[in-house]
C-alpha cells in the first residue's frame, strides 16, 4: 500500500471520481428568450462544400444532382475554367455518407478531378441572442444560399489566434462588434449576405469558421473581405484565411 493510498479517509471515493463534473456539458444551442420561455435546439444544420476540376460540360452533373433529389447548389469556379463545385446540406451529417457520397461517387462527379483543398464542411450556430432560433439556424442559410437574386459566392475557412480565446470576454465582444458593424452595413445595403459555419474539429486544417459570402454582384463580396482587413480581429487575431473559392451559381435545387 503506498502512503497516500494508506492516508485515503476509509470509504472515500476515488481521486478521479471526486474531481469528476457530474453534470453534462451544454452542448445545445440557445437563441433569446420567446414568450418568456428559453429558445433551446439540439440540431443544427450542416453544411458542405466540394469542388473539382476538369469539367468540361455541367449539365450532366446537374441532370444527376436532379435525380438524385438532393438539395444542393451547383457553382462554376470563376478561378478554374474547368472548376465547378456543389453545395450541400442536411441536419443529419450522416446525409454527407449515406446520400451525397453516393451522388460523387458515381457518374459523371467521379470522373472529375477532385480538389480537396477548398472541401469546406462545417454546421450553423447560435450566439444565444437569435429571436428566431430555428430560422436562424435552419431556414435563414438555406435561403440565403438558394436565393435566385445572389448568384455570386466566396467561400473560405478561417482559424483564429489561441490569443483571442484568452482575452477578456467583453474585450472579445468589443472586437467581434467592430467587425459585425462593417457586415450588417453590406447586407442593409444588399450588398452581400453571409452564412457562418463553425467548424472545430470537422475541418482537416484544424479551421475554427467556415464563411459563405453571396450576393448579386462579386464585386462587393470582394470588398466586404477588403474593408475587414482593418479590423482589429483580422489584422492582430486571425492565423489563416482560405483558400477561398469564387463561383457563380450554375444550378439550385432545394
């Protein structure tokens, strides 16, 4: 018997029980209270992107996307001539195995070049201020990503700092609410609408967000990526961002 093990009071739990949280952690997401009652949801929606090259003709991918009756949003790669890439979706993830998998796996998306680099996949979240918690994270992606009036998309994964997660939570809202400012001004504008995904622990490049900018024209979804450059969590709290894809929408459906 070693002498901490004889100094144990008698019937005393183990050391790892007696340390151990007995409660789970809060894994839901919580938007603002609604009627006086917590707005609490145990899903979400995912969401993902794929791309390829060396397509040369994008109908048959939409004729398969059709009869496969997946939801999904075909983009031709503004950068990649021959670049195309499909948007999916579902609150279930086994959706992306069970459904989508089979759709790249068979003609005419296997024969394509994939291009793993801009695989982006990633879930929706709330911050716990929503007034429409399931709007916010089910109804409000899929049609900002669907809307027929913004055919241009950027898309891009992003990785904070470890810094930013040590700071002062007011001083991290103080930051985050600088860089909101600049979007909420491009989408009272029409400018350009976002989708946030967070993505720990889903991304092969240990990424923090996945962002989907759209609108009507690129040309603001260009800027609105310029203008953040300046803020403070861009400029001093960012490690990476991108590889971003550009494309415009060759195909919906929902």
């Amino acid at each position: 018997m070693t002498q901490a093990e004889s100094t144990k009071p008698a019937g005393a739990p183990p050391f790892s029980h007696r340390i151990r949280n007995t409660e789970p952690p809060m894994i839901d997401e919580k938007g603002a209270p609604l009627n006086g009652e917590p707005q609490i949801l145990s899903t979400r929606l995912f969401m993902q992107l794929q791309a390829y090259g060396n397509c040369r003709d994008a109908q048959p991918l939409i004729d398969a996307i059709k009869a496969a009756k997946i939801p999904a949003v075909l983009y031709a790669d503004v950068n990649d001539p021959q670049g195309v890439a499909i948007l999916t979706w579902a609150e279930d993830p086994s959706h992306f195995v069970d459904a989508v998998r089979p759709l790249l796996n068979a003609e005419p998306f296997v024969s394509l070049e994939h291009k793993p680099r801009f695989t982006m996949f990633g879930r929706t979240y709330a911050l716990g201020h929503e007034a429409n918690l399931r709007e916010w994270l089910f109804d409000k992606p899929i049609a900002t990503a669907t809307n027929g009036d913004w055919p241009w998309a950027v898309w891009y994964p992003l990785r904070r700092r470890g810094s930013f997660a040590k700071l002062d939570p007011a001083e991290q809202r103080q930051i985050l609410m600088e860089h909101a400012l600049i979007g909420m001004s491009f989408v009272d504008a029409d400018y350009a609408h976002d989708i946030r995904l967070a993505c720990p622990g889903l991304d092969a490049d240990d990424n923090d967000f996945v962002i989907g900018l759209v609108g009507k024209s690129l040309h603001p979804l260009s800027a609105i990526v310029q203008n953040m450059r300046k803020t403070t969590q861009t400029a001093l709290y960012l490690e990476n961002l991108g590889p971003f894809f550009v494309g415009k929408v060759l195909h919906q459906s929902v």
